[in-house]
C-alpha cells in the first residue's frame, strides 16, 4: 500500500475516541476521496479494504461497511468511490432511522443516562436539541479514556444541562433517570452486545432500578459472533497510569459484552 493508504489505515487503527458510526462514516468518506484521487490498482484496492476490514474486530460496524463497499466494487469496478459513497449514504438513513425511531418514544423532560460518547447517542442530542425537546443527561465520565468529558462539552454546546459523574457512581444514578441510552459497537447473535467496559454494570444497575435500557442498533452492526467467540479490543495498560512494580499488571479492555433483555 502506499503513504496515503497506509496513513488511512493508521488513522482508523490508532482512533479510540471516535464512536464506532462516526469512525465508519470517517473512514468512507477518506476511502472516497483516497479511491477518487489515486485510483489503485484492483490488487492494491483489494489490500487496502481488507485491511480496513479487519482493522477493527469489536467495531463491526466498519467490518459490515466495508463488505458492502468490497461488493458494490466487484458490481462496479470501473466506480470504486462511488460504491464506497453508496455505502456512505446508507449507513447515514441506517443512522437517522434509529434517530427517528428513538425521538419519537422520549418523553419531554427525559432525563437520559449515558455512558461513553456513542456518535449516535450525540446524534440523537443534537435531534432533540434542534427540536427543543426539553431533556438532561447524566454522563458517566467513561475512563480510562474520559470520553464522556468530551460528551459533557457537546451537551454544554447544545444547552442541555449535563450532569457528570465517576463511573463508579452509575448505581447511585441510576434510579434519577427516566431511561437509559448507549450506544453499540456490535450485536452478537446470542443477542449480547459490545460496548464500552463499564455499560454491563450500568445495565445491571438499572435492571435493578426498573429503569429502562435502550441500545442504539442498525443492521450494520450485527455479528455473527457471540459472546464466547467475539474478539475484544483492548488499551495499552498505560492508559490506567498505574505505579510501577514486578507485581502490577495493568489491563483495559475498552470493549465488553453485555446482556440485552
């Protein structure tokens, strides 16, 4: 591959902040402009999407887009970018279809509990933001990697009040919030999915609460994995910041499997 396409491959590798939607519809738009601008080789295309496949397993989501830009290229080879624009386009209705689906059954005042910083979950802010729907949120701060600081700025943009909390805190929340609203890396096939570490205690919590647990979900995600089979992204331990010594063992995973009921 060459500097341009290795640059896109990196960038979608090294991303751990980006929503796993936001980073799909990310990474189509610089594969169109790469595939418009340099027109590779067929074998060269073909390296490059499935590296992109592959590059990240617990986000399928850009697995599932990239398959259906790999076959709208075998339709249309002689139009690579356009076929990777399809896709584009439809994973952005998949995207306003559940935005839709999930406006429509907020009640006004909601307040929302949240955990990490889903791209669609913002989307769906921004939805009810726009409508002046009146709504707050309380945000888990989401460590390690603290995307729910960056959720809370989003929220403080639109005007909707934010509460933050430690994500220790999620089962003394809980039962403050009208519903509960994450987001989904991926949807396994024994109806588990995978989400930010923390998003099972959030769910236990609730279900514990009566509070509901709402996981926005598009065909683009499902899997056929399951919870014994699908591969984990993980952080390097550094990210903990833990002390030094011959016994401590850092070890984030950033991606964790919950139930749905």
């Amino acid at each position: 591959m060459d500097a341009q396409a290795e640059a896109l491959l990196s960038a979608l590798r090294s991303d751990h902040q980006s929503g796993a939607t936001e980073l799909a519809l990310k990474t189509l738009r610089d594969l169109a402009d790469y595939l418009d601008q340099t027109r590779p080789l067929s074998s060269e295309r073909a390296a490059l999407l499935n590296a992109l496949r592959t590059a990240r397993p617990s986000m399928v989501v850009i697995g599932s887009a990239i398959e259906k830009v790999e076959a709208r290229c075998l339709e249309q080879p002689e139009h690579p970018d356009e076929a990777v624009r399809s896709v584009l386009r439809q994973l952005e209705q998949a995207t306003d279809g559940i935005l839709d689906h999930a406006v429509a059954r907020i009640p006004d005042g909601a307040i929302i509990m949240t955990h990490s910083a889903s791209s669609v979950v913002l989307k769906l802010f921004q939805r009810l933001a726009s409508e002046k729907r009146p709504v707050s949120v309380i945000c888990t701060q989401s460590s390690p990697g603290l995307e729910g600081h960056g959720l809370a700025r989003e929220l403080d943009d639109l005007n909707i009040p934010v509460t933050l909390i430690t994500d220790a805190q999620m089962a003394l929340f809980v039962d403050q919030a009208d519903l509960v609203i994450t987001g989904c890396d991926c949807w396994l096939a024994d109806h588990h999915f995978v989400n930010k570490a923390g998003t099972r205690l959030l769910a236990l919590a609730a279900r514990e609460r009566g509070v509901p647990f709402w996981v926005l979900a598009d065909s683009f995600r499902d899997s056929p994995d399951t919870s014994k089979t699908v591969i984990l992204e993980e952080m390097p331990g550094e990210e903990l910041q833990a002390p030094e010594g011959s016994c401590i063992t850092p070890a984030i995973s950033i991606s964790k499997p919950s139930r749905s009921h």
